[in-house]
C-alpha cells in the first residue's frame, strides 16, 4: 500500500517542483529586469560600459575555468555510496573551484593585454580586473549548490536560493 501512495503522490510532486522551479526562475528574471530601471537612473553611462565589459569579460572568463565542475560534481554526488563519500566529493569540488579561481585571476592579471586590452578603447585598472574575477568566481559554488538542490528533490531550498540570489 505505501508503494501505491508514493507513486500516486509522485505525479503531484512532480508538478509542484515544477511549479516551484518555475516560478523562481520567472521571478529572478523580473527581478533582473526592474534592476535594470535602478541602474539607468543611478549609474552613469560611462559606468554601465564598464560593467557591461566586466560581466562581459567575466561569462567568457566562467566558461573556461568553471570546467563544468558542477555537473562533475552531480555525476561523482550519484555515484557516492555513503555520507564519508559525499563530503569527500564536496570538499574535492570546493578545492578544484578554489584552484581554478586562483590560477584564473592569476592569467587574468598576467594576460591582461592579451586577453581584455583588445577589446577595450582604454585600459581597464587592475581593481576592475579583481571585480571580473569575483564576479567570475562566484557562480561556480553557487552553481554547485543549486545542482545539489536540483539532485535532492529540495525545490522550495532551491526557489528560495534563486530568489534571495537575485
């Protein structure tokens, strides 16, 4: 009897995470754009360029060193046997995101001629670069994060972390 409540129940889990997935998204999307309205007002031109270049630079930038870490990590979090194993594949994926964030803002900082002075009419200061690291680097655990929550069935936690993160 319990294994025919739980699959009659599962269509309406289902639905419900769905629901839920859903509407954090719709939410950080409106979210995003009424922010847009805040930093036409507050933000001079010359400032919202170069923030543009920043989260420019910086999706480029979280391409090539986030290695796809996150789905790595479901991959290995599925395979994990016990509680030992799981912490050990989460410490593994910290370790590997702090490593690539250190060896990235290193060959940001060094290739900077090569790699943003092309495409900017002026040089970009070095505070600018460090924020464009930060920037970069952040997503990655979070996108760990919301993997994990993905991979637990946690879709109000999720909802909750893709709102608050807006």
């Amino acid at each position: 009897m319990n294994l025919e409540s739980e699959q009659a129940s599962s269509p309406v889990k289902y639905w419900l995470n769905s629901m839920i997935y859903i509407g954090a998204t719709i939410i950080e999307k409106s979210l995003s754009f009424f922010m847009l309205l805040f930093y036409t007002d507050y933000i001079t031109t010359e400032e919202l360029g170069i923030a543009t270049v920043i989260l420019s630079i910086s999706t480029i930038y979280e391409l090539i060193f986030r290695f796809s870490v996150d789905e790595a990590f479901a991959r290995f979090w599925f395979d994990a046997k016990n509680k030992d194993d799981k912490s050990k594949i989460l410490f593994g994926t910290a370790a590997i995101m702090v490593m690539a964030g250190v060896i990235g803002l290193v060959l940001l900082l060094l290739l900077n001629k090569i790699l943003i002075v092309p495409f900017l009419s002026t040089k970009l200061p070095y505070k600018y670069i460090l924020l464009c690291a930060l920037v970069s680097i952040q997503p990655i655990p979070y996108n760990v994060l919301l993997k994990k929550l993905r991979i637990e069935e946690r879709a109000k936690a999720y909802g909750a972390c893709v709102i608050v993160a807006s």
